[in-house]
C-alpha cells in the first residue's frame, strides 16, 4: 500500500488541476505536492501527470485511478461524518454505585429528561472505579475525597464512613472497646480490607472469628438484619441512625469534603454531555453539599 499522503496528495492535485490549489487544500506546500506526487509515481512505477499550462493534468492512463481515489476519500469522509454525528448523540453512559444512583440520581433525573427528551442514558450501576479516560463513560459519580488526577470534579453530596451495628447486637457488643469490637462478628464489603485496616490501625492482632465478605449493594441489609458490625456512609443511614435501628460505634477520620464528586474529562464536551453537566452543576447549587467541620 503506497503511503495515505502520497495517495491524499495525487488525489487533490488530479481533482483541482492544480498543485498549488491542491497544497491549499491539504494545508502544505506547493513542493510537497510534487514530491508526494513523485513518491506515488516511484512506486507504482509509472507516471500519473503532466504539465497542462500553468497547471498539471492526470495522463490518460491514470484516470480511472484518480477517480477511483476520489470516491474512496468521498467515502472516507462520509464515514467519518457518520462516526461524528452517531458519537454526538450517542446516549449519556453514566458509571456510578447503585446506592448513589437509587438515591440521589434517579430521583432528580426525571427534571432533565423533562427538559431534554432527545438524550438517552446508559446508567451502569457498579462500584467498581471506572477509568474515563479510556472513554467507554462520559460521567462518573465517585466516592472519596478528591480531586483525581487528569479529571474535573465538583463535590454532589458529603457522606463519611461509619462503623455501625444493628439495634438488636447492642448488649453483645459490650463496652464497645476496640477489643470488644473485634471479637463481634463483621460484614464487609467483597474484596476489600475493611476489617483488616481497622485491626491495623487500633494495633489489634487477632482477626475476628466471623467474618462475612458480601457485595456492597448487600451490606447494609446484612448490618441491620445483625449479620454483624460494619462501615457504611452517613448518606444512606441517617434515617437508621434517627430512628435507632442502627447505632453508630465509631467514625472514621476521613476529611472534610469525602463523599460523592460529579467527575468528568476536561472540556471540549459533545453538546450531549455539556447539557448533562449544566443541569448536575444546577441541581448541586440548589442543593450544596454540607462540608464536615474541622476536628
């Protein structure tokens, strides 16, 4: 296959008769024009044009074939400009955990969709952490602190981590010391240190007896049936913790603005998704996120 500039070039220069009108067009020189022209003709090895005038013409033989690369760059770009409009109002693809979704999205969506009927969404509800940059999503809702390196983030809702029990383990749990504690039975989430970490960081040794390992979308329903103690976030139990169904234990010393933040790749953005974040940016002002006091 001879090099794409070389052919882009040939092309240009047969469809406009010229070498100069065909530079302007590729945005190069004149001389390279006629070199990539000289480069195509070397390695077909056989000439494609002569002077006409003051320009250059396609000899006959070559004809067909400069017809032939017009058509397939015509294709090309039609191609591409298919690739663009389908990527410009593709469907919003959305990666947030199935809590935030349930809780706080879903509710509030219904106010976009009103105003903007045309946008779709593809909602992955997962809590697994979702590189944007490999553009499979235009928006995650992530959990921590922030900011994240090559990402824009804007803090949606504060929501700090708690070690909390169910109502009903409340004379099991003892003084409630961390020695107590660890020998209560534990729910953590699957594949993460939860349990170990709070072992580390109270200095504690011995590893609790009963330990179930649970999907976090499952958790919290094993903390309040009594399967055990666990971390949660204050954003999904400030009823449980109202109402005394769960009780708190202790509170991680996590820092001010930990919770969930809107991120998303810095601009340019489809029109699609500039309208998406406009409405979250609007929806985040009405309703500011309480930052939590210094210690």
């Amino acid at each position: 296959m001879p090099p794409i500039a070389a052919l882009r070039a040939f092309e240009a220069a047969a469809r406009t008769g010229s070498l100069t009108r065909a530079a302007a067009e590729l945005n190069v020189t004149h001389s390279a024009i006629a070199q990539q022209v000289r480069k195509l003709e070397a390695w077909l090895e056989t000439p494609l044009m002569q002077r006409k005038g003051r320009g250059v013409e396609v000899i006959p033989t070559a004809n067909q074939f400069a017809k032939d690369l017009s058509a397939g760059f015509d294709q090309i770009k039609a191609a591409v400009r298919r690739q663009e409009a389908n990527r410009l109002t593709a469907p919003l693809r959305l990666a947030t955990t199935p809590a935030f979704a349930e809780t706080w999205l879903l509710p509030r969506l219904h106010s976009f969709c009103a105003t903007h009927p045309d946008i779709g969404f593809a909602i992955e509800p997962s809590v697994e952490l979702v590189d944007l940059t490999q553009g499979v999503f235009d928006v995650s809702f992530r959990y921590g602190e922030g900011p994240w390196d090559g990402l824009e983030s804007t803090f949606v809702v504060a929501s700090h981590m708690v070690l909390v029990a169910a109502k009903s383990m409340e004379n099991a749990l003892g003084d409630r010391s961390p020695a107590a504690l660890a020998r209560a039975p534990w729910v953590q989430e699957t594949n993460s240190s939860e349990v170990s970490d709070w072992l580390d960081a109270h200095g504690i040794e011995d590893f609790p007896r009963q330990v179930t390992d649970i999907p976090a979308q499952y958790s919290l329903s094993a903390i309040l049936s009594g399967r055990g103690i666990g971390w949660a976030t204050t954003m999904w139990i400030e009823e449980e913790l109202a109402s005394g169904d769960l009780i708190l234990l202790e509170e991680a010393e996590d820092g001010p603005t930990t919770g969930y933040h809107l991120c998303h790749l810095p601009a340019p953005h489809r029109p699609y998704l500039k309208a998406f974040l406009d409405w979250a940016q609007e929806q985040i002002r009405l309703d500011p996120p309480r930052v939590k006091d210094a210690p």
